[in-house]
C-alpha cells in the first residue's frame, strides 16, 4: 500500500484505516514520550521508515524523511517485537487498541525489521542544522527516528553494501540490533490467529506459575502476562479488562504499582522471547504457561526471586492501601529486607541545591534514600497489623524482627540524613534566629548551598526559599538519626520542630529504638503462639486475661475474648474476628448475644463499621482511610479526633504490646473506667 505522509495506516486492503488516536496507549510502558505521540501519522511513520531502509519508499521531496513516531523508542521494537505481539495477543486488550497492535504487527512482518538476515544498527548521531531526516544509497540507508540531544538525532540504518553505509551526521554510538522472537512467519501467523480465532484464551494457572517463579504479587504476575500494563495504559482497565484478568480495581492499581519501576526498555527485554516459535501453542491447553515459565525465567535473571508469601497476605496487604509500596513490595521488605532498594546498604546522603531549594538526596543519585524512607514510612506504621493480624508462621510476620534490625542498622549510619520538617514559626522564620540553638557553623556539603545554613552535627537548618510572589518558606530541618537520643542537642531539635504530624520521621526513629518494639519483636521471635493462631485472639495471646474477663462477669471465655477484642482492638470487625478467632458465624453470635444480655454491648448498623455490636456510649465517624470506632476506645488507644471532631488521623504508634493492652482495658473497667452510657 501506498501511504504520504499523514496519511492514515490501513493494516489490510479489507479493514477500514486506522488513524493514531490511541497508539500512544496501546504501546503504553512499551515506548516512553507517550506526549509525541498525539500527531497522526505515527503508524504510517513506522511503516515508511521500513520501506524507506528496504528502497520501496521514496520521500515527496528530496530532503524529506519517513516521518515521527513519538520520539523514536518504537526502534527498540527491533529484534523485542514479541512484546507487542504479546500484547495483541492477549484477551484482556480491548479491540480499539488490539487493531492498532495488529496494523503494526502486519506491516512490521514486511518490513526489514523482521528479517533476520537484515544488518540493521540503531544508536546516536551528531547531526548539523539543516540535514536531512534521511539518507541511502547503494550502500545502505539511514533514517533520523527521534531526538536525543539539542543537535542529536536516534537513528535506524540498514547495510546493504560492504561498505560503511550512508550517515546523518558524526555517529557518537551504535548497536547492531537484537535477535529475537519475531520473524516475518511467525508475525503473519499470530496476526491470522488472532483474526480467526480471536485472542488468546485467558489461563489462571499461568498467573500462578508467574508468581511462584518470581515472588511477583498475583495482580502483577496477570498484567506482565497480559503485556506488562501500566498505569498510563489509559483509562487504566476497564470493568471488562478486570473481568478478564480477574482482578478488582485495587488489585489491578496495586499490580500496577508494583511493577512500576520497570523502563519500557526492560518491559521490552523481558517480553521479547517469551512467545513459542509456533504462536498458535498460544491457543492450545498449557500454552499461557509455557509463556509464564519463560517469562519467570527471564525476570529471576533480571531481578532475582522474591520470596512467596500467602495470596491471602497479599490480599490483606491491598486493603491497607498503601500509598508507597505495592502489596508485593510491602512483603518483600520484611521477608528479605537486605535485598531491597534502599535497604541493602548503608545510604549516604548529602542536602543540594534544587530547583525547590534545597533537598536530601543520597550520594549516588540513584534515589537510595526516596527508597529507604518510602520503606520505613510504609513498614514501620504498619509493623503493629503485621504483628497483630497476621498469623503465627506468615513468613511476612515472622520476617518483622529481622526488617526492625535492618532499619536500626540503617538508621545507625552517620551518613544519613532524614528530613524533621520546618522550623516553627514561634521559634524563629530564619537560620539568624535559631544560631543560639544550634550555633553558628555551616552545612558542609559537596556543593555549596544557596541558602544559609547551621550544622550542629544531630541537626542541619536550611533557610527557606522565595517565591515568584516573594513570599518566604520557612526553614527546613534535618536531622542525622545515628546522633539523636536523649541529649540536649535533640531536645533542642524537638522543641524547634513546627507541626510533627507531617514529618514522622522522628517519631518512627523514636519507636523502633524503643521498648515497646523490643517487647513486640520478642513476642514474635519467642513464637509463643502456635502456627496459624493471631496475637488478636485473647484467647491465645492473653488466655490469664480472657480468664479474669470470663470470671469477673461470669460470662463464658468465648464471650470474654470477644468482650476484650470490642475493647482493645480498632476494628474487629465479624469477618476478622472470625478469622482471628477460627469461628464459624454461629459461634460468634452466640458469644455476641451473651454480651448484649449482659448489657455489656448495643446492637446497632454503623457505616464502615462491619460489625453489628459495639461498646456502649459515643460513636466517632470517620472516613476512608481512618478507621471509625467508639469514643472510649479511641482513648485507651490514643487517637486524636480532628477539628471536626471526626477521626481524621492515623492511629498512633502503639504503646503495648497486645496482651498488655488486653490487660490494660479490663483493668480500666474493673476499677470503673470503662465504656458506659
């Protein structure tokens, strides 16, 4: 077919054309700069590019070229075309965007691109003002595919002749392209499959055999075989999409999320080889797992394997809802923290100028410090429900002594610094104010910073930074955490700092040097509890308790140990009780109606609640993420209500273990402390 440019693509004599709305999603997390892909023509680009290397495709005008597509990382698309044929291939693509794969594939298959025998190098050339977007001759032939510089263009070339083929310009680097899954056969066949048969049919077991072979969480292993979807890939999955990989909207996010740090290019190189030789094994019973085994393969290679933990971990994981880490991720720190970024190492960091002033960053550039705070602000919060609501012999429980001693190793570094916030305004707006607390000497950096500055080795002060307005921030504090303890230097640090609750650093630093961790860290490690039992059941955490509850009230201990879970815990929910407990429903609405006949307990239907009895007096609402729950309760555990009076703040850091909190709470009410009217 002939095409100029901007001109539509038409995949087929018999289908109808195709304009680039969508392309740039399709290839999503395939190609970067999804922006410079809105102009049409994209697809057409591609195809002339091919047949302009091939000599069937002549520019309109002498020193004219193929075209853009994007900004030129479809040439990765070389030798790693399976990864887009995978993609198409997959049930879970919807049609608008499996047509645009297929146009590419088909027109792919008559290109120089899938011919292995093809010379074909792809790499960076210095251009001049002015040069052409391509070049060929009886040598060969080059063509310009993106930018790479100010006067650096990526190119395609294609060698026909002995000789050095034609250039653009001063090659500065290049690369004979790979060899992989892809040739024209093997093209054309998937695309006629595809055509008749229709995707590929979706196999759960596959997934399986992903996770198992990787460690990868279940939503992540169904969108690498799906294509290694992305959240970009938009609108993200659709109510059909989730059906198909069967998946519900915050498992697909969080799969997203956790494999969110792959480039296009390793999507690309991890997809390449996965597809048999003979596509249509696709469509035959165990073809999905042969493609997941090969694709488990490739990412152990890559990425090594994360130790497997329980779907029923993963899952509990998701309905935190996370804002860090993926559920994956999550576990991964605590089942194997020293092979996780951030965590492997002891991280150096220094604070530098930036366009927003100035900022901690670590001395590799290579966000080791973003990674380690994003696992201790995501694990340390949480360190408590993984403790809590995770039963004994969870490898992800089990793991948590081992994450706290890694996290005490790192935060032993002198050569770390954490961010501790601003500087109150009622202690001063400038470093001039606060020399006589922290002294007169400078941060001593690699680079000299913009702004003035004190250091007194625990705290580092930075003077805030104008805005286009004028206005000036206040400073910002540091602090190094192998210097803090109970010293002078460190109350002065607490007594400078403005709002604490949005640098909780200190306060984390603070819990994990404490005893309350030590106490929860040697509960876990002494195993006191049998495997598959919860710290959350009294009955097995605190069984002297629940006996003091049942013979106090002269109720039986089912109906104490669920007394003592309304008390102590911030949502005991009937399913986690349940769960917590081993209970069938039966048994616990009979515990339920011994405490309602007592008059211990209100029936009553409260939003988000999830449970049908409650301590009585004052309920206090909350929404998504916190957690609403009775006054009395909110005040044994410490949560702060806002200025709404709502509970509009994450629980605090705990201050016992959970058998002393059981114990605390019925002490409360055997002196007359406790919930009433």
């Amino acid at each position: 077919m002939e095409t100029t440019a901007g001109e539509l693509v038409t995949a087929r004599a018999e289908v109808a054309a195709l304009d680039d709305y969508g392309v740039a999603t399709a290839l999503s997390g395939l190609v970067n700069g999804s922006g410079y892909w809105v102009r049409d023509g994209s697809l057409a680009a591609i195809e002339r590019t091919g047949r302009y290397l091939a000599g069937s495709w002549e520019p309109p005008r002498p020193d004219g070229g193929p075209g853009r597509a994007g900004e030129g990382s479809w040439a990765r698309f070389i030798g790693r075309i399976g990864a887009v044929a995978l993609r198409a291939a997959a049930p879970s693509t919807r049609e608008e965007r499996r047509e645009r794969l297929l146009a590419l594939l088909e027109f792919w298959a008559e290109s120089p691109f899938a011919d292995p025998a093809a010379r074909l190098r792809t790499g960076v050339v210095r251009v001049a003002e002015g040069a052409p977007e391509a070049v060929r001759d009886e040598r060969g032939a080059a063509v310009a595919v993106g930018w790479a510089g100010s006067d650096s263009r990526r190119f395609v070339e294609l060698r026909t002749g002995e000789a050095e083929p034609p250039s653009l310009g001063t090659v500065e680097e290049a690369r004979d392209v790979p060899r992989g899954w892809g040739s024209a056969a093997q093209l054309r066949r998937l695309v006629g499959l595809v055509r008749e048969r229709g995707p590929a049919p979706w196999d759960p077991e596959a997934v399986g055999v992903l996770c198992e072979g990787t460690g990868l969480g279940r939503a992540a292993a169904s969108l690498a075989l799906a294509g290694l979807l992305e959240r970009s890939y938009m609108p993200f999955l659709d109510a059909h999409e989730r059906e198909v990989l069967r998946l519900k909207v915050a498992e697909a996010e969080d799969g997203a999320s956790e494999l969110a740090r792959l480039t296009s290019l390793e999507r690309l190189e991890l997809l390449a080889d996965v597809l048999p030789e003979d596509p249509a094994e696709l469509w035959e019973p165990g073809g999905m797992r042969a493609v997941a085994e090969r694709l488990a393969e490739g990412w152990r290679a890559r990425r090594g394997r994360r130790a497997v933990v329980p779907q029923r971990t993963l899952d509990a994981v998701v309905e935190l809802g996370l804002l860090r880490l993926s559920a994956a991720e999550f576990c991964a720190a605590f089942t194997n923290p020293t092979a996780e970024p951030g965590l492997s190492a002891p991280v150096d960091t220094w604070i530098k100028n930036t366009d927003h002033g100035p900022m901690v960053t670590d001395a590799n550039a290579r966000w080791d410090i973003a990674r380690f705070e994003d696992r201790l602000l995501a694990t340390v919060p949480h360190l408590f429900w993984v403790y809590a609501e995770l039963p004994a012999g969870d490898p992800v429980r089990d793991g948590a002594p081992g994450l706290v001693r890694v996290l005490r190793e790192r935060l032993d570094h002198p050569g770390m610094l954490l961010d501790a916030g601003r500087l109150s305004p009622t202690v001063g707006r400038s470093v001039a104010d606060v020399h006589e607390r922290f002294g007169f000497r400078p941060y001593a950096g690699p680079e000299r910073l913009d702004v003035a500055s004190i250091d007194d080795g625990l705290t580092v002060v930075t003077d805030g930074t104008v805005s286009r307005r004028g206005d000036r921030s206040q400073p910002r504090l540091y602090f190094r955490p192998a210097f803090y303890g109970d010293d002078d230097r460190s109350r002065a640090l607490l007594a400078a700092r403005g709002d604490s609750r949005y640098d909780p650093e200190i306060r984390i630093v603070e819990w994990l040097r404490g005893p309350v961790c030590a106490r929860i860290v040697e509960r876990i490690e002494r195993a006191p509890l049998p495997a598959g039992a919860y710290e959350s059941d009294p009955a097995a955490s605190a069984p002297e308790v629940v006996a003091r509850v049942a013979g106090g009230l002269g109720i039986d201990e089912d109906a104490a140990a669920l007394y003592l879970q309304l008390l102590a815990l911030p949502a005991p929910t009937d399913r986690k009780v349940r769960a917590w407990n081993g209970w069938k429903a039966a048994r616990h609405q009979k515990a339920a109606g011994v405490l309602v006949e007592r008059g211990l307990v209100v029936e009553d239907k409260r939003p988000r609640a999830g449970r049908q009895v409650f301590l009585p007096g004052e309920w206090i609402h909350a929404k998504k993420p916190y957690q609403p729950m009775e006054a009395w309760k909110a005040g044994l555990l410490g949560v702060a209500r806002s200025y709404n009076g709502r509970l509009e703040n994450p629980l605090p850091l705990p201050t016992r273990t959970l058998p002393e909190l059981f114990a605390q709470a019925w002490a409360l009410v055997e002196n007359g402390s406790g919930p009433s009217m």
